[in-house]
C-alpha cells in the first residue's frame, strides 16, 4: 500500500487533547498511514458552543492552508461540533471529514438507532443540529451528557471517564439503541473498552473518520471543486486573514 498523510486537526489548542486525538487516530490507521495531529496555536481551549466554534473554525482553515503545503492527503476535523467543515472543504485539496458526520454514519451501519454521549448540555443543541443537517435526526435514539465540561477528560482523575461509561450503560437500559456515539473528540481513546465490555458498537469519530479518509483516498476520492465547494473566490483578504488565502502559495 502506497503511504498516506491524513492530517488530524484538534481544533481547540490543548496539546494533550491533540496527543489524546492522534494516539487514537493512529491505533485504527492502516499500514503505510501516516498520522499528523496539529492543533491551532491561538484559538479557544476547549469547544464547548457556538462562540467557542467560531473562534476555532478560523484555526481549522489555518491548519487545513498547511495541511495542504505540506501535501498530505486528506483532513481530519476532530471536534464533535464539525467547526468550519464546509469552508474546510472549500480550502482543501484532498477530502475533509468531520468526526461527528464520520460517526454518525458508521452508527447508521451498524444499528438502526444510536445514542449520542457528550460533555456539557449546552452542546446537546448543537449535536440536534448536525443530525438534522445530515439526515441522522430519525436514527438517533437519544442524547445525553456526563454535564462536565471537555478539558476534564484530561485531567487525570477518571471522573469524566466513569461518567462516559455509566451514561452509555444508561443509554443501552433506556434509549432502545442499537449503538453509542461518543460525542466528544477528547472521549476518542474509550470506544474500543467500552465496545468490549457493553458488546455493542460504541463508535468514536476520530477513529471512524481516519478509515473514512482512508478509504476516499484509495478510491481515488477527492472533495469535489465544481459547485459550492469549489476554490473559495480569489479576492483580497486583509489584515490576519491574508495568510488564509488559497491562492498565495
């Protein structure tokens, strides 16, 4: 198999999320994969709603701009919120996936409903979104939150994991799910444990949005540049947003 570079993209700017994110990314990737977890050097935290979303969606297109100098393949967006997703596939290249739109449909291949756990509650809306924006809405069971927020994941006491654990087992009693989506990038490395011990497919985006990827680029599968996803215009950007230009380099 011919090497492949997919560039996995934290956008909040934890660096142990992004090692978290990448450790997971490259346990699924196949012989000859290569695996580069960046995150944006400015930006937010942590992504937690729509303000949080915005703010990263500009380190998104950033790190998409370098994706495509250093040449790599296709694109990763490991936010469960899919910040910048669409504007991501206009600067790209190579395909661009989005974590909550990759476990979402895996969900549907496996299970007829799924449940989706997340962080906080607030960012339940935004998921409700997605599932309307990519025809899940009729496929999902149910949504639930731990009610903490995402940097907990990685502070090393175990709560937010537990909390994870004991929300999808309370999802499989009450839901009538067929399958569990983590709805958090940080929850990556906890799908396979938990698919093991609740024997049902616990699906985490990053993960399934590595074999998506993968998957494109040996069908030969590119973001289509006819229609709204072509290049974006090429018109003058000014102050910060100059380096964002597509047609600079």
């Amino acid at each position: 198999m011919s090497s492949v570079c997919i560039q996995v993209i934290n956008p909040n700017t934890s660096r142990g999320m992004t090692e978290t994110i990448g450790a997971a990314a490259r346990a699924v990737a196949a012989p000859g994969t290569e695996i580069l977890a960046v995150c944006p050097e400015e930006g937010v935290p942590s992504i937690e709603g729509h303000f949080d979303e915005a703010i990263a969606a500009v380190g998104v297109l950033e790190q998409i701009k370098k994706g495509r100098q250093q040449g790599v393949d296709g694109h990763v967006i490991a936010c469960f919120g899919d910040p910048g997703l669409l504007a991501a596939r206009e600067l790209a290249q190579g395909p661009v996936i989005g974590i909550a739109e990759a476990a979402m449909h895996m969900a549907t291949l496996v299970a007829t409903r799924f449940s989706i756990v997340t962080t906080l509650p607030r960012t339940l809306i935004i998921a409700r979104h997605l599932l309307h924006q990519y025809g899940f809405h009729d496929h999902c069971a149910a949504l639930h939150a731990i009610d903490l927020p995402v940097l907990a994941l990685e502070d090393g006491s175990g709560l937010a994991q537990e909390k994870v654990r004991a929300r999808c087992i309370q999802a499989l009693k009450e839901d009538g799910c067929g399958a569990i989506v983590l709805g958090c990038g940080g929850m990556a490395t906890l799908a396979q444990e938990l698919t093991r011990e609740l024997h049902v497919p616990v699906i985490d985006g990053v993960s399934a949005a590595v074999k998506m990827v993968e998957s494109l680029v040996a069908l030969g599968l590119s973001t289509s540049k006819h229609g709204d996803l072509a290049f974006p215009e090429n018109k003058a950007l000014s102050g910060k947003f100059q380096a964002l230009n597509p047609f600079s380099f």
